[in-house]
C-alpha cells in the first residue's frame, strides 16, 4: 500500500510526486512526459486537475502502459472518479468553508470508491496565499489562509490530523506565483506527526530542495513538466540527494 510506504520514508527520505493534469496534454505530450518518467521515475504519479474535460481513465491507462509506479487520483471534483486508479487522495478543503468540498461531495463518492477497492488516503488539503488567485480557489468557493497567517495554517494542519487524516497536502494551488514559503512549512511541520505534502508553484529544483529542506516529506510538481519535462531529472537528482 502506497501509504505505509510514506509512512515508512517520512523522516528518512524524501518522496516525489508528478501530477499529470489530462487537460494540459495531448497524446503526443503525454506520451513524450511518461516516457521521462520512465526514466526518471518519481515515487507516484498523481492524475487530476481543477478543470479536467478529458478522460481521466484513458489518461491513467497510458500512464499505466508505461510506468508500473502506482497512479494516485487527485480529484478536483467528482467527475473525475473513476476505477482504473490504484488509490486516491481523498482530499477535505479544510482550509476553506465550503461544506461540499469538506464532507459533501465525499459522501456522494463513498458508494463508488468504497466498490472500486481503491486505497484511499484522507488528506487535509490546505491552500495558503502565495499570490494572485489560483484556479483552485475559485472553482471550490473556498479563500486561502492569508499570508503570514502561520498561526492559522498551523492551526489548521493540527486539527486535520487531530480530525484522524493522514496526510497534510500543503499549497498555494497548481501554478501558484510561488512555492509556499520555508518557514510556513517548517512551522506546520514541527506541529504534526503525519507525512506533510507540499505542491503548487514548485518550478526550479532549488524551490524543490528548499521545500524539503523546510520539512516537506513529499514535493508535488506539474505545471513545469507541461512546459519542460526533461526538467524531472533535476527534481529526481534534489530527492535522491536527501535519500
Ligand atoms: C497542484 O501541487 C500541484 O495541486 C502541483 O502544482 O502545477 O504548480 O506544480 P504545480
């Protein structure tokens, strides 16, 4: 199972994830991405985006006809279900008050992922201000946790684990002006035991190793891969060189 092996890695080394968003590829450019993750193989692969129209089972299918990493769904809502994933990310908005993306739209999923057999790893989704407004903010009605609120994005971070979700994915939103900033991870990271997650804005490998120098146990790329996937060599080279 995906999790326990973040379990198993968190303090020790450090994971990297790529999220392929369907609607940003065509099949020669998601063709041309998977066959560098081939060779440079990430931890998981991620599939989802805010605004996704295309099919996320076909996107997973060739994902899965290259690599043999485990495919994770990262959904930005429910239309972007479905069963030839390995697990997903159950994410609650807990940094927004939107009660459909808390608990609302889990409930409408349960029946189907509770069938599908999939792992599912319930993770406290926190968006912070990085910047201007991301897409991610405005499809889920949800406002970011204001910069420099660390207080507030710490606090939120322990209720989602005293709340029982095991993980904590922290961001500014895919293609974020900037990747959240150092001490805000640190921060949250001394205020809970779970894996911490951090994504969204992440485009050089410096950022990446600045991110897990802070205290992030996973890093979360996508947006600089659609424009340049030979860059994944660097990110692997910044993981491999904490592990
Ligand atoms: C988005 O964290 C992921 O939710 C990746 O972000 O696309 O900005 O790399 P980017």
């Amino acid at each position: 199972m995906l999790y326990s092996k973040i379990v198993a890695a968190q303090n020790k080394s450090k994971m990297l994830v790529v999220l392929i968003d369907p609607d940003k590829h065509d099949n020669t450019s998601l063709l041309a991405t998977l066959e560098i993750v081939r060779q440079f193989p990430p931890d998981f692969i991620l599939v989802g985006g805010s605004l996704v129209s295309k099919s996320v089972n076909a996107t997973i299918e060739k994902v899965k006809s290259i690599t043999k990493l485990p495919v994770f769904l990262f959904p930005g809502n429910l239309l972007q279900l479905c069963d030839q994933a390995d697990g997903i990310m159950l994410l609650s908005l807990i940094s927004g008050r939107n009660p459909e993306y808390l608990i609302g739209n889990h409930v409408l999923a349960a029946p189907f992922l509770k069938s599908t057999g999939m792992e599912i790893i319930p993770t406290g989704y926190m968006l912070v201000e990085t910047g201007s407004k991301t897409a991610v903010e405005y499809i889920s009605n949800t406002t970011a946790i204001p910069a420099g609120k660390t207080d507030i994005a710490v606090s939120t971070a322990m209720a989602g684990e005293m709340l029982g979700l095991k993980m904590i994915y922290l961001e500014g939103g895919s293609g974020a002006d900037t990747p959240v900033n150092r001490t805000l991870i640190t921060e949250i990271k001394k205020h809970i035991s779970v894996p911490l997650v951090v994504g969204g804005g992440i485009r050089t490998a410096i950022q990446a190793k600045d991110a897990y120098s802070a205290g992030a146990d996973v890093v979360v790329i996508g947006n600089v891969l659609e424009e340049n996937a030979s860059l994944l060599k660097n990110f692997v080279e910044i993981r491999d060189s904490f592990n």
